[in-house]
C-alpha cells in the first residue's frame, strides 16, 4: 500500500492534543495508510532555514522544518497572513502586499519542497494542505517528482476579478495546476476557480471535473466540504455537562437563555458587526432584557498583526459600549472572554447553549457551527444561527440563515430563535444531524484520498 504524505503549515504532533478538524482527520488517515506529516517545527531560529527534525510514532513519521526570523515574518506573517489570507476572504481592502514577502513565501515554499522530494518514496500520495502551500507542487514538479498530488484548500475562494488584484497573481494560481486534484469546500468556490482559470489564464473546464490550461496541463478540481467527528463530538459533550466550569457557566446564568459564540479573533469572523447586531436586538426586543445572555469566546490569534491589535480594542470598545447602555444590577448582556479552552469544555458550552451564534462575513468552513449542532442535547436542543457567507450554510438550510452585514436581520433571527418551539427546534436539529452523521470527517477524507487515488 503507498504511504500517504500530508504537508501543511503546522503539523500536530503525536504529543500535542489539538482539537481541529484538520489534524483529527490526518492522524486517522495516517493511521490507516502509514507514512509522514511533513511541514513547519514552530521554531524561529537566527541560522538559515532547513533544519530537519524527526520524530517516529507507530507507522507515522513526523518531519518538520525551522524557519529563520526572517523567512518566517516574510512567509507567514507577511505574504500567507497579511496578504492571501485577506485576499482569500474578500477583504482587498486590508490586503498587504509587498514583493519582498511575496519573494520570501515563494523561497519558503521551494525550500520546503527540496526538504520534502528528498523524503519522498516513488509511490508515496501526497496531500498538501491550504493557501500557505499554494505553490509547493510546482516546485515539486520542477524537481523531478511524479506522485500524485492533492491540495485543499480550506478557505473560501474569492472572485477572479479579485484574484486578479494581486499582482503577479497568474504566476501564483496558476501553480495549482501543478497538482493532481484541488479540492475546495463549497461548489461556489469550485465554480470561481473555474471562472478565474478561464478568464485570467487561458485554460478550460470540462463538466467532469477535468480542468485543462493553456499550455495544456490538466488536473481535476472539485468539492469535498470538511465536517466534524460527530459521534465523538456527542460523547464529548454529554460528558462535559459534569465539568465543574460549564455547571459554573449554566449556575451564572439561572434561567436566562445563553447564546454561545466560539470564534478565533480575527476580521473574518464579523466579530464586532455581530456585537453591533446583539446591540439591535436589545434595542428592538425591551421586553426579553434580563432573558437572554450572549457569550462570545474569542482567543487571540496573530496578536503581532497590526490588524488584529485593532480589531481586539474596537470589540474591548463595544463590549463596553453594550453593557453601559443596557446591563443592570444583576443582568451582563454580553459577556466577552478573550481566553482559551480545551476542546473538551467547549462542548460543554455548546450543549449548555441555547442559541449559536455563527456569523463570519466569510468563511471556508466553518466547523464550529457543525460541533454546535452535534454537542447539544437531544431533548432539549439549541438552535443554529449561521451567516450566508459560511461554507456550512450550503449544507446547513435548517439553520437560521441570515445576512451578517444586515444587522437587524440577526436581531429578528435571535428573537425567532429565542422563540422557537420546542417541536420546531427538535425536527430542524434532526434534519442538521442526520446530514452530519452521514457526511463526518473520516467520509471527507475518504473522499478525497479516492478521488486522489483514483
């Protein structure tokens, strides 16, 4: 059987506990097959680029790669973090762009790959992951290296007219094409890839998923939609509800309903235009004051960012704001932590949850709106309020959809979730359910690796 390779930006050791949909399904697929998880160490160090290290587990290998202080700000923080991941997500108007970062997550990318060919195995399959790789199988290629391989992509993809707003745009996209298959989370951005390598780089799309570019590379792209282990996210939940902290949270609240936010602190997650929307429905719904609580996790991420240290102050600013304006003696509307916690507890919290709250201006995925629905309790369970813009809302229709940027549209929807009847709640949850029991993480990567294969 070939062994099966996973690059990505950061690899979950076999002594790390992380709970992301990424590295539950790769450590279940390198299991299953053998092989190696190939990428970043996490080290910054002052000496050049390359070092190795290796760590062996059962039939994995691990190999990851240092990085020097300046490879690394000019290929993570600068071109991956304040350049795609803007682009990516729609956001022209906070994107960065230097050559010098573009040159550095260019030189990065073919250093990773060099590492990479010089471990690989004639009939090893290689699965690249996300928009910090986008050009790791060109230089593969270039190297002399044949296996098949795959890349996902785990974030939306924009428009082509936006895409093209980077210069030198077509010698970066135009690199998928060096990979076997491209894989995207959502049919709309399969069909924006489509368009963009029409319209911007010569090539064709068949309706079989073939693509075909002007020079006459062909590939395949489609859609494999990430999802959850979603029995083990029910087990985890029902478990937690005897965690002390979440009888702490359920205690604090008394009767009230609590709405739940779980999101990485970041722009694309509509933090403070969903702050701005709980703010509306306090003010249109005097009469549920004191009923309801709204409870935002959000740890800090790319705290280095300029960005970001913005973006933390203005939310500080309007939690503030809220609370002034509407808390009591005994009643905090918004309760806003900036802290991090385990997986297991944030299950807890969803199944404690009365209403999610998941509402990114956009966002690939979206696996927090999936474990929401797959934590709560099957008597009593909550209801899913999810933002058009998430890549979830194409297979989520019995969650309450709504508009992000349409503020009092998500203060009605609180409110009619808030309402909801108990017979409604149970038969829109089935329904969320049922697809997510069919369609689990081990499905997607199943999918992927066949069609990879194949």
């Amino acid at each position: 059987m070939s062994r099966l390779v996973i690059v990505s930006n950061r690899v979950a050791m076999p002594n790390e506990h992380r709970a992301g949909g990424l590295a539950v399904a790769m450590r279940a697929a390198l299991k299953e097959h053998g092989g190696m998880w190939f990428g970043w160490s996490g080290k910054r160090t002052k000496d050049a680029s390359g070092t190795l290290h290796t760590t062996e587990n059962g039939n994995t290998t691990y190999c990851t790669m240092d990085l020097s202080v300046e490879d690394f700000d000019h290929y993570y923080n600068g071109f991956a973090n304040r350049t795609l991941w803007p682009l990516l997500h729609f956001r022209l108007d906070l994107v960065d762009y230097r050559r010098d970062t573009q040159d550095g997550y260019r030189r990065v990318n073919a250093l990773f790959a060099e590492k990479l060919a010089a471990q690989l195995r004639e009939d090893d399959i290689v699965w690249v992951h996300d928009y910090h790789m986008i050009p790791l199988a060109q230089r593969l290629r270039e190297l002399g290296v044949g296996n098949r391989i795959g890349f996902f992509l785990h974030v939306p993809m924009p428009s082509s007219d936006l895409l093209a707003a980077l210069p030198n745009h077509e010698v970066l996209f135009s690199s998928l094409a060096s990979y076997d298959l491209v894989g995207f989370q959502t049919e709309r951005d399969l069909d924006r890839f489509q368009s963009y390598v029409r319209l911007y780089i010569g090539g064709k799309a068949f309706s079989d998923g073939r693509m075909r570019t002007a020079d006459g590379r062909e590939f395949r792209a489609a859609v494999f939609p990430i999802s959850i282990d979603t029995e083990h996210i029910a087990r985890q939940a029902k478990a937690a509800s005897t965690r002390a902290s979440v009888q702490r949270l359920r205690e604090s609240l008394g009767a009230r309903v609590l709405t739940i936010g779980v999101d990485r602190l970041d722009y694309s997650k509509g933090l403070p235009d969903r702050f701005r929307a709980f703010e509306h429905f306090l003010d249109r719904y005097p009469d549920l004051h004191g009923q309801i609580t709204y409870l935002q996790l959000a740890p800090v991420s790319r705290s280095e960012v300029p960005e970001y240290q913005a973006l933390r102050r203005e939310l500080e600013g309007l939690a503030g704001h809220i609370n002034g304006r509407h808390a009591s003696p005994d009643w905090t509307p918004l309760r806003y932590v900036n802290r991090d916690f385990s997986h297991g507890v944030l299950t807890g919290f969803y199944r404690s949850a009365d209403i999610g709250l998941v509402t990114p201006l956009r966002d690939g995925m979206n696996l927090v709106a999936k474990e929401f629905v797959a934590s709560q309790d099957p008597e009593t369970p909550g209801v899913l309020v999810l933002s058009r813009f998430a890549g979830a809302a194409a297979e989520m229709k019995e969650a309450l959809i709504v508009n992000p940027y349409d503020l009092d549209g998500v203060a009605d929807a609180l409110a009619q979730a808030h309402a909801m009847p108990a017979t409604e709640r149970k038969e829109r949850w089935n329904a969320l359910l049922k697809r997510l029991r069919r369609y689990d993480i081990t499905l997607w990567r199943h999918k992927f690796l066949e069609a990879l294969s194949g």
